[in-house]
C-alpha cells in the first residue's frame, strides 16, 4: 500500500502517509477509516504527509473525486506536507474542494504542522 494511516490526539486528527502512487486499494483502507473516526469525533483534522509521493492511479483519482464531493465539509483543517512545487500547488488547487482550512508545510515544517492542526483557530 501507498497509504499509512495514523489516529492522533485521541482519533480527533489523521495523519495520512502518502508514498509513490495512489491506488484503489488505498482508498479501500482509508474511507472507511475516516468515515469511522467521523462517526465517533465529527469534523476531523488531517496532516496529509507526501513522501516520495507520485500522484494518483485513474481509479484512485476518481476514488479521491468521490470522497471530496462526499466529504466536502467533514475536515475542519488539512495539513500538506510536501516538497515539490506541485505539491505546494495541490494545497491551493484543494480550496474549492473543501471548507476546511488548508496549509502547505515542507517537510522540515512537520513538527510545525501538527502544532497548527492543534491549534483551536
């Protein structure tokens, strides 16, 4: 898998790992891991960490697609930790998709990262 998955701050935060591609399987394991934590906590705050990380398979593409348009308002603040251009870019790009609060670190800001996800507004 692309995808590693970790519950912070009592399962109120996700800490997501991407590395290399995306695929369906990744989006297999992650909804229903989200859709549960949003069960029990609500509006959720995520660090999406891309290491080495290559983007999307097609159908992954489209898996992210439905769970942006599901979930449109189900995460209060989003964390992206990256180090290329167009990951920074993906931070802006994500806007329209979402109500939540987006930042970019790079990932010597990490530490910084978790801090802000913390931080009440």
């Amino acid at each position: 898998m692309a995808i590693q998955l970790t519950e912070t701050n009592e399962g109120r935060e996700l800490e997501v790992r991407a590395t290399g591609k995306l695929a369906h399987a990744d989006y297999e394991h992650f909804v229903p891991e989200f859709e549960r934590l949003l069960k029990i906590h609500g509006k959720l705050r995520v660090l999406f960490n891309m290491v080495d990380f290559h983007g999307w398979e097609l159908p992954a593409l489209w898996d992210d697609i439905k769970f942006d348009l599901k979930h449109f308002s189900d995460i209060e603040k989003l964390a992206l930790v990256g180090d290329t251009k167009w990951e920074k870019w993906m931070s802006a790009f994500c806007k329209p998709f979402t109500t939540a609060r987006i930042k970019f670190f790079r990932p010597d800001e990490e530490v910084s990262a978790r801090q802000w996800l913390k931080l009440e507004s």
